[in-house]
C-alpha cells in the first residue's frame, strides 16, 4: 500500500499573515474553500490573537463563518490564550493551536511572556480544549535556530515539546521558525524529540523556506520517520516577529516532490497549482513556489 502523508495546509495563516495589505475577508473564505476542494485533511484557516500584534488576522471570525466546511476536513486556528481559545470554539474550529518557542527571545517577541509563563498560560487553554473535545496542537518556534539567539539547543526543543505534551497536544510541530536548519540537524533534532514522542503520528515538519532548505529538511524528516508536514501555497508567508524569514515551503513543491517519491497525499497538484497562481494575483505578488511557476507554464 503506498505511505499516506498529512500535509496540513498553513498558508491562510501562516501565509497571509504576514502580508502588510489587508487581504479582505471574502478573498480568505475563497482561499480557505478552494484548499478545501483540493483535498487537504487539515487547513490552518485562522489566528485568534492579538489585532494589535498581528492586524492582517483581525477577522478570523469571519472567516471561520464563512467557509464551506467539507465534513472530516480539520480546520485549525490559533490560540495564543483563554481569549483566543473562547475565540476559537466560539468559531467551530476543529484544532487549536497553542505556540511556544524553544528560545527564550523568540517567546517574548511573539507572546511576549517567558518559556515558563507560556507554559503556564497555556495550561487552562490546553484544558478546556481538552473539555470542548477538540484536537490540540502544541506548535515549537525557533526549533532549529532564533533569529535573536542563533543556535536553539536541543535539550530546549525536547524540553518544550515534554511540556506540550504534559499539556495533552495531539500533534507536536518541529517549527524553522526562520529556515535556517539543514538536514543533519533536522534528524538530529527529530532523533531527540522522537525519545519523548511519536515521530510518526505525534509530530509535524514546519519549514520555512529562507535559507532554501525546506525540501531537503522534508527528505531528513521523512527519513527520521516524519509523516506529517505543513507548507503554504506558493509559498506565501513569513513570520512578523521574525525579521527576514520567508515564507512556509511551497505546498506545489511538497506535493511535486512527495509523489514523485509515490508517496500519496490525497491532494490534487493540480487544483493547488491554479490556487497558487490566483492567490497569487489576489496580493500581488509573484509565486514563490518553483513547481508552481513551471506547472503554471506549461499549462498557459
Ligand atoms: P500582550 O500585549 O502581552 O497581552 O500580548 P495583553 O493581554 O495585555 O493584550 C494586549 C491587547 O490585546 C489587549 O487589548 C487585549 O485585550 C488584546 P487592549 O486592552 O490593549 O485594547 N488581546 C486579544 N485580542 C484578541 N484576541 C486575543 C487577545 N489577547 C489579548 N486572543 C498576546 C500577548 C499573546 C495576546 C500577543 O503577544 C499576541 O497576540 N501575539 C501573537 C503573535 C502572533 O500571532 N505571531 C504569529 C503567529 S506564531 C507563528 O507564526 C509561528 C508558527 O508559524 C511556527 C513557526 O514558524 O515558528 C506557529
Ligand atoms: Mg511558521
């Protein structure tokens, strides 16, 4: 039987919220609708976080309202908080997301609060997921090097992954916050996380794209036992409190290279690669996906 690999797809969240224009609410539910139709079991469709730290997600409720929600399909968002969370459920989300860093920086420029306090404000929102009955994700930036503190160690990747999953997360991302990680320390990152949990259903690949290493990364992880990865089409995206880091890998080269490998994803490349080219034209900018550019061509 061919390998069945998740792709979650992050790109109306992590892709869009980068963006300094306000991409309007009925551009993302049409984004959100058409990933629906390309078959993604899983789409990060929102961010319930603070509209004065990251504007362009300010209309999260909107969006989660107006999608049409294929059933099974998981729809995730966000969730810095209790606010967040009461956000969240409020809008039907099928996932929440809680995110903490493995550096000590990074924690404070993007929730401004330490590691620990994460750590705590994070435990009543853990819970009542928990109590809701939705899935629970524990994302890790900066897993693979810190735009403020350079190398992460890899006693505080597995530190905060233990502590997410004490938390009850579902899934665990190994998140390149910045991209800077190369395949060597991505298996050697994977071998430590994999002694507290399951590389192969427990834990997520989150690559950002900056340093060009993504698909490699994906190739080490898939190696390690990886078999879940997140991307954004064309490629969009970047992290605001991240200066300089790119977007997530390009979800048309994931795909080009996943079943080039025959490993199955239930994702149609092609659907992906005109939704590519359309979000693109929406925010006015050029794909960064390179399957993406040369299956468009071939098509035109
Ligand atoms: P704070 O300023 O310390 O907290 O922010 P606060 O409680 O004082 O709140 C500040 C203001 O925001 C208040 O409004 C709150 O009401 C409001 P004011 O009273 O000043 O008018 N507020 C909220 N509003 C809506 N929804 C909420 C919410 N919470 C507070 N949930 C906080 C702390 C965590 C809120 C803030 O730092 C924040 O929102 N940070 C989010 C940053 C972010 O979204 N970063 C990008 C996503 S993470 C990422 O991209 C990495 C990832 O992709 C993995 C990887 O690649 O590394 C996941
Ligand atoms: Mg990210």
């Amino acid at each position: 039987m061919t390998e069945h690999i998740k792709i979650v797809e992050v790109g109306p969240r992590d892709g869009l919220q980068n963006e300094k224009q306000f991409v309007d609410t009925a551009t993302k539910i049409e984004l959100i609708n058409r990933l629906t139709a390309a078959g993604f079991p899983n789409i990060e469709a929102a961010s319930f976080v603070s509209p004065k730290w990251v504007p362009q997600m300010a209309d999260g409720s909107q969006v989660m309202a107006g999608i049409q929600r294929q059933p099974g399909t998981i729809y995730s968002a966000l969730t810095p908080n209790m606010r967040g969370l009461e956000a969240a459920l409020a809008a039907q989300a099928d996932e929440v997301v809680i995110f903490a860093a493995a550096s000590e920086a990074f924690s404070q420029r993007n929730i401004n609060c330490s590691i620990d306090e994460s750590i705590t404000r994070f435990e009543p929102v853990a819970a009542a997921a928990k109590n809701a009955g939705v899935r629970l994700r524990g994302s890790i930036s900066c897993a693979l090097g810190c735009p403020y503190q350079g190398q992460t160690p890899v006693a505080a990747v597995v530190d905060v992954a233990e502590r997410l999953l004490r938390l009850g997360c579902d899934e665990l991302d190994v998140a390149d916050t910045i991209g800077v990680g190369t395949a060597a320390q991505v298996q050697q990152v994977l071998q430590a996380v994999g002694s507290v949990a399951n590389l192969q259903t427990q834990v997520s690949g989150h690559f950002h794209d900056t340093y060009g290493q993504a698909l490699a990364n994906i190739l080490a992880a898939l190696e390690s036992g990886v078999r879940i990865f997140h991307s954004s089409v064309a490629g969009l995206g970047g992290c605001p409190y991240a200066k300089g880091a790119t977007g997530n890998v390009a979800t048309e080269d994931v795909l080009y290279l996943l079943h080039g490998q025959g490993l199955h994803t239930g994702i149609d490349l092609d659907a992906i690669v005109d939704t590519g080219t359309w979000i693109s034209q929406q925010i006015g900018r050029p794909t960064a996906s390179r399957a993406g550019r040369a299956l468009a061509l071939k098509k035109a």
